[in-house]
C-alpha cells in the first residue's frame, strides 16, 4: 500500500530529531516472550497502565485504519490469524495452520479451537472471509481495500455497481474452521501478510452498523475495548475471554491524548503517564541518562532515505548514473550526522530494510557502497566526469518538506558531499509536507534528489522493496517516485514470491538488494531507533518491531 496517508498524518507533529513516521506499518505489539520476566514481585497483574497516545483519525474500524493514533489500539484488540513478536517473526494466532500450494498461488487456512469474539460469538472461517471481502467492497471505501488486491475476484469488488453483500470469488469456506485463499499471483509472504491489522475477523454484529461498531469495537484479542473519550483517552481492559498465548501483565491500557510530546514526557518523569513511545526534542540529548525514566533506545523498522529520480540529467540508470549515485552515497558521513544531529537515535543502515525485519542482512555484495569512503567516493566521480562531465557551476541539491524536522541532517550531508567531492551541493526546502508531497506525485522534482522513507505494514522485506522499487510501483501507481525500473529485480521479486517459504524468498529479496546496492535509485540514510522511556515504577517496557510498546509486558507497582 502507498503510504501517503499516514505519512501526511504524522510527518507535521514529528519530533525534529526523530524523522520517522514511526508506527505506519501495524503489526501486532503484543507476544510471550520474555512476559513472564516482565511480571515480578512489585507489580500487579490488575494495574492499568497509562500511555502515550493521540486521537485516532478514523473509527476502530481495522480495514480503515492506517495511522498510528488508531493502529495501535485495533492492534491491541484484534488477534489475526499470525501474530509477530517483537524481532517480527510470525507466529500462529487465530490459525492453527495456514497452508500453500506447491506454487503458493492458494493456501489452505485452518483456524484454532475455542477462540471466540468479547461478545461471546465463535471466531469462524465466515469471520475472515466476510470481513475481507466487506473491506475490499468499493461501496465501503475502506482505506486498506489495496491490502486485499491479490485475492482473486477483487477488481470485480472494485467495480462501480458491485451489490453491498458481494463476497471474494477467490476465499471459499469449506467448514467453520476451515477457508481457502486463491491468489491472482503466487506469494510466498501471504502468511506474513495476514499478520496486517486490516486482516482481523469481524464478528456478524459489526454488519448491523459499522459506524456505531468503530465507536464501540468487538474484540477478539488479549484486550476489549472499554471506553473513548474522543481527544482525551480510549480505555482498553484485560479481555477475560481470550483464548490465545499472549499472557497479559496488566488489568488493562489507558491511552491518553497528548497534542505535545514535552508535556507527556514531562508527567512520565513525574510518574503521572506511564510510557512513551516516542522523544520530544528537548530530551533527545538527555533521555538516556535522565535517572527520574526508564529509558529505551534499539533499532527500529523505518528507512529515511533521498531517491534520485531516473530523469535527472547524468544519474540515468547507465555507467555515468550509477558511479554519481554511488560517490553521493560514500560521500556522506553517516555516522558523524547520527551521533551530531541525531544524537544517536539512529543507526547506520546495511541494506535497504531495516534491523528488526526477518531478511535483514548486513554483508550484502555491495553494502560498502553505504558507508563513508571520502577516497572511493571522489574516484567514482572523477571515473563519471571522465564519460560525461559535471557542469562545475551546477548544484547537486536535495529537497526534504521544511515542516518535517529534516533540517540540520539535511544541511549537514550538503557539506559532507561538498567537502568530499569538491562540488556545490545544498539541502533546499520545501515549505510544507503536503506541496512537497503533491509535487513529488506530479513529478516536478526530477532536476534534485528529494527525501524519502519508509515504514513497512508487516515485517518483510517485499514490503520494502516492492513498494519502492517494483517497476509496478513506478509511473505514479505506488511508492517508486523515482520511477527506476530493472527487469533482474523485477524478475528476482516475482522469485521470491513463489518461494516454498519466508527463508528461501529473503534469499531471493538479498539477491534483490544487491542490484538496488549497485543501481541506487535511492541513497539509504540510516535506521532510526524505536526510542522511548517508562516511569521508574513501569516494568517489562519494550518497543516491538513496529515501534509500539508491547502492551501485554507492562506493569507497574501499586
């Protein structure tokens, strides 16, 4: 999916260091491992625990549900058929097994016993196959209605006219327990996918009044909804009724609505809010050594990055373009620039994911080209001037939105590609994020370099590479605003997807990234840390691999 919406919602409140639209993706934020550890003698099974949240823009709703405000409370209340733990590997939830073809082109999808929705109702293969098809309906608009593009007998929902009740040709139900997938492609990541909030059962009552249910959701997760107090707190409670692995430390998570992140760090030193999952500026320098929180600070799944549009005059995808982009990548100083302007939230990038994904790899042929090499660099200019050469009065410039926080980096990799090779270079900004976006879609940008990133919806690297990189993903119809096109990587992609399993088609993805390392039709920048801080009375906090806090690890003394 492309991620305009939920970058637009949260790169204008981001705080200035951080620059990650942080939580786009939901993945599940809550797992076993290490629960029992988080749970001592102090704390108390029943506390409530308060955290930092923000008023979700949308209904609880999972198939209408794309930013962090409202992914972290669907998130907590609805179990999918896979949940992942917090190094974003996939474990059966709802599913007891989920089975493909020799060619991963249909699985076979068998639920768990016993498992049953807050309101009593049994969790049934018609829980799965109606939800979906209710999401994908065009009558619906549901913002995730692209999650489901390749199940078969979804453009039929997609055409104007469609019945309200029209169900996917593609998903048949052969028992209550039992369902089957037929893809339009073959994918060896459809069990990683099905992890996506968007995938969540819904029981029969949320069909009576789907605008009423947003307000009031069922759940079929470790919490249920209790109450929301809009622009002020939405109440979640322990859900007595779960069925699942997931051992809950707590009576139940209040989420309280902060419009500033100084004031919600201020009440966690104070022991007035429990957990936040993000710093404010101010404390950037300090959080880590402030003795009145807990601090945390580990790699993250996000990716800021600047893409360099195929168009611009001498970095085409051919010999000269490619020795410009890889002396601009080794001309700047990525470790300097996250310890300075940074101040350490941030780590310097292997390959184009990101640490905590499944797939992630840090010695791929190619990866020296993202590090620092002041010599390498000026010798690959230098072999580019000796085909084509680089007008000395012109500029290398790269465009970042001025209300995003990008600034001081942006500034600094200016003089460091400056310095290291001797050319003008220079960070230009772009007033607001919305014009910044609205030209990038129109692609007015391609004479500059323009900032970029990504969070993925489920930890994988497809999601990653096949949304920035795929040729299908270029010419507007996704997230490839470069517009860069490869066949081989292209080829490698689809050889992925009809891998027998995840091990084998990360192998396929590495292959993938090396021609991305050698081509960089973008310039990785680095990895920012899921970063933030607990009262000295919280236990067991935890960032998962999507940035949320691991609900269920959570308690506190009384």
């Amino acid at each position: 999916m492309k991620k305009g919406s939920k970058l637009t919602l949260v790169s204008a409140t981001i705080c200035a260091l951080a620059l990650l639209a942080s939580g786009c993706g939901s993945g599940s934020n809550t797992n076993t491992e290490g629960a029992e550890q988080s749970s001592g003698s102090r704390s108390s099974n029943n506390a409530v625990v308060s955290v930092h949240g923000c008023e979700p823009a949308q209904p609880l709703i999972p198939s209408n549900t794309v930013e962090s405000c409202g992914g972290q409370v669907v998130d907590a209340i609805n179990s999918r058929l896979v949940r992942f733990d917090d190094q974003g590997k996939a474990h059966n939830d709802l599913a007891s097994e989920i089975k493909g073809n020799d060619d991963m082109s249909q699985y076979k999808i068998t639920l768990a016993n016993g498992r049953k929705f807050s309101d009593g109702t049994p969790i049934n293969a018609k829980s799965f196959t109606r939800a979906w098809s209710w999401a994908a309906n065009v009558n619906n608009g549901q913002l995730n209605a692209s999650f489901f593009a390749n199940i078969k007998g979804f453009e039929d929902l997609q055409k104007q006219g469609v019945p309200a009740d029209a169900q996917f040709s593609g998903l048949k139900v052969i028992d209550d327990k039992t369902f089957t997938v037929d893809l339009i492609s073959p994918s060896s990541t459809f069990p990683i996918q099905v992890g996506y909030g968007a995938f969540a059962p819904l029981p029969e009552s949320f069909y009576k009044d789907p605008k009423a249910y947003g307000e009031n959701p069922v759940s079929s997760g470790p919490y249920k909804f209790d109450s929301w107090q809009h622009n002020a707190m939405v109440k979640l409670r322990k859900n007595s009724d779960y069925g699942g692995e997931v051992k809950v430390q707590n009576g139940g998570i209040d989420y309280k609505v902060y419009t500033d992140m100084g004031s919600a760090y201020s009440d966690v030193q104070a022991g007035n809010l429990d957990v936040i999952d993000r710093i404010p500026t101010s404390a950037v320098k300090t959080f880590m050594t402030d003795s009145m929180v807990q601090s945390y600070n580990k790699p993250g799944s996000g990716l800021q990055m600047f893409t360099i549009p195929t168009a611009m005059e001498h970095f085409g995808q051919d010999q000269e373009g490619h020795l410009r982009r890889q002396a601009i990548s080794m001309a700047i100083d990525r470790k300097m620039l996250i310890d300075k302007v940074l101040g350490g939230l941030g780590v310097q990038p292997t390959d184009f994911t990101a640490p905590t994904i499944p797939g992630y790899a840090k010695h791929l042929k190619g990866s020296d080209n993202i590090k620092y090499n002041a010599k390498k660099a000026k010798e690959y200019w230098a072999k580019a001037d000796a085909i084509s050469k680089w007008p000395a009065d012109r500029s290398f410039r790269m465009l970042y939105n001025a209300d995003g926080g990008s600034k001081d980096f942006y500034d600094g990799m200016a003089n460091s590609i400056k310095n290291t090779l001797g050319i003008k270079a220079e960070a230009t900004p772009v007033p607001t994020f919305s014009e910044f976006r609205g030209n990038i879609k129109k692609r007015l940008y391609n004479d500059a370099a323009f900032r970029s990133s990504w969070s993925p919806d489920y930890p994988s690297p497809e999601s990653y590479l096949m949304s920035n990189f795929a040729s299908s993903a270029a010419d507007g119809n996704g997230s490839n605003d470069g517009d860069y096109k490869n066949p081989k990587f292209d080829s490698l992609l689809k050889q992925a997807a009809m891998a027998k399993d995840t091990n084998e088609a990360n192998k396929f993805f590495q292959q993938a990234e090396e021609i991305l390392l050698q081509d960089m039709p973008a310039v990785p920048l680095y990895n920012p840390t899921n970063n933030g801080a607990s009262a000295k009375k919280v236990h067991g906090m935890r960032l998962g691999w999507d940035g949320y806090p691991i609900f269920a690890e959570l308690s506190k003394d009384q």
